[in-house]
C-alpha cells in the first residue's frame, strides 16, 4: 500500500484537507456516515484559538497520542462535525495530516489516526426501524446544537428528513412488518419538519417555512410550534390573513405571549398595509 502514503482528500466547499502519513493496512472498508469508530489524535492542534471541540485541544498539558470513541452524526460543533467528515474518508490503520480552513482565512491543523471501526453501518441496508433509530440520533444531535450552531443543527434535520421520507407513505408501515408503525414514524417527521421551519425562520426563508409546514392545514391538533412557525412566516410574507387564520387554530391563544404578540403585529402591519393601499389607489384616481 506504498502507493496510498502521500494521497490527498479535499472537500473544497467545506475548506477540508486530508493528506495521508503512513497506512498499516487491514482492509479497504471506510467508515459510514452511521458507524461508530475509535481514533487517536496524534498532536496538539495548530490553530484551534477559542473554538469549542470535544476532541481536539492546544494546550501545552495535553499528552499525545489521545485515544476517543466516536459514534458519528453526534458531534455538536462546527470543528468535530467537520473531524466526522474527515475520519469518513480514512481507512482503518491509517494515519493522516488533516487541515479545517477557517473564515478568517487560516487552517486548523491536527494529524489523526483511525484506529479501528467498531461497528461500521450501511445507511442504505438498515431497515425502518433502524431508519428510524438513526434519524431520531440526527434529529436529537441537531435540537441539541441548534442554539449555538443553527447551521450544523440544519444540516442534522435534513439527514433525518432523508432516511425518513423513503418510507412515504407512512401509513404502509406497519410493527408487525417493518418493526415500526407508520404513526410512530410520520410523528417523528412531523417534529423534524417543524425543527427544520425553525432554522428557516432564521434565515428569514419564509417561503421554505410554509412548505415545511404544510402538514398544519391537515393534522388534526398540530404542535403549537409548527403553527407559530407558520403563522410567523405568513406574516413576514404580508399574507396577514393567512397568518390571523393561523394563529386561530390555538385554543386560547390570546391568552399566551408569543401568539398574543403576533396577533398584535398582524393587525398593526395589516392596518398599515390596508391604509398604504388605500392612499395608493387614491393617487392613482385623483
């Protein structure tokens, strides 16, 4: 395997790099965006500054190699969701330079070595039940990140999305057949699809919100953060009726602060929008 010292692996969209060092060769097996591995880090990182990792540290204490497990699709930061995808690319036994280039223009260096993979899973081999298990670890990875990383939190809400909306219609979907019922499952869709209208809210994709959350026209009782979320991006888009009609559906919800906010800025922006209309086709007849 004396041809593979020295290859290099490089996302460019992502600023990774990969360089490999030296290979004890096992098998050609790479671990999967499920698997769960265990790696060493040889050296103190280059570069790191204040940025939070779980694995990686640039203090003088720290004694090398460091030994960790990983079950991939739990890292919780930019910095180890970015180690992930590099150790994807690694063969057991192999140790390789790796390189995150930063927004300021740097590079975070650290070299790494896959020890060995512990239990390596085929996504597109697991069963529904499986499917599920996988996409209900992105979806708690993603809720649990969503505050400080809102990014990395999307990224893990639309892997889960993925392994699930294979199995639509979820109705076909039975415990008997397939491990798990179809309820269980478009539940659990439904939560992610509601996860997903957040992230979208803040990156004021309001259009995105309300096709993420069609499922509030026809559920029977919808969350009241999936209509909120909804009612909230009709209402940026201007469609104040849609988003008053909406916000309707809560029981009460004069009564509860953020629908009671809302409510209050609909008919103050709608208001306004009625009074500009109105001076509008005024100019235009006068």
């Amino acid at each position: 395997m004396d041809w593979y010292v020295g290859t290099e692996w490089e996302d460019k969209s992502r600023g990774l790099v990969k360089k490999v060092l030296s290979l004890q060769f096992r098998d050609m097996e790479k671990p999967s965006t499920a698997s769960t591995v265990q790696f060493s880090v040889n050296n103190k990182c280059a570069n790191l500054g204040s940025r939070p990792s779980k694995y990686l540290a640039s203090g003088e204490r720290s004694t090398y190699p460091q030994q960790h497990p990983l079950e991939m699709g739990t890292s919780l930061t930019p910095v180890d969701c970015y180690l992930e995808i590099l150790l994807q690319q690694f063969l057991p036994g192999e140790t390789a330079a790796c390189s995150i280039a930063t927004n300021s223009g740097g590079q975070i260096e650290f070299e790494l070595k896959l020890d060995r993979i512990v239990k390596n899973v085929q996504v597109d081999k697991l069963n529904a039940e499986e499917t599920y298990d996988l996409a209900l670890r992105f979806k708690g990875s993603g809720v649990a990140a969503f505050k400080t990383h809102p990014k990395f939190a999307f990224d893990y809400f639309v892997r889960a999305a993925k392994l699930l909306i294979t199995y639509k219609p979820f109705d076909k979907l039975t415990k008997k057949e397939n491990g798990i019922n179809g309820s269980t499952v478009e539940e659990l869709f439904v939560l992610i699809q509601t996860n997903l209208a957040a992230c979208l809210l803040q990156e004021k994709r309001y259009e995105h919100v309300i096709y993420h959350t069609e499922f509030v026209e026809s559920a029977e009782c919808p969350s009241e953060k999936s209509i909120y979320r909804r009612a909230l991006a009709y209402y940026h888009l201007k469609e104040f009726a849609k988003a008053q009609a909406t916000i309707e559906r809560v029981p009460g919800y004069e009564e509860k602060r953020e629908f009671s906010k809302l409510r209050d800025n609909i008919a103050s922006s709608w208001k306004d929008s009625n009074a500009h209309y109105k001076e509008l086709v005024q100019r235009m007849f006068n």
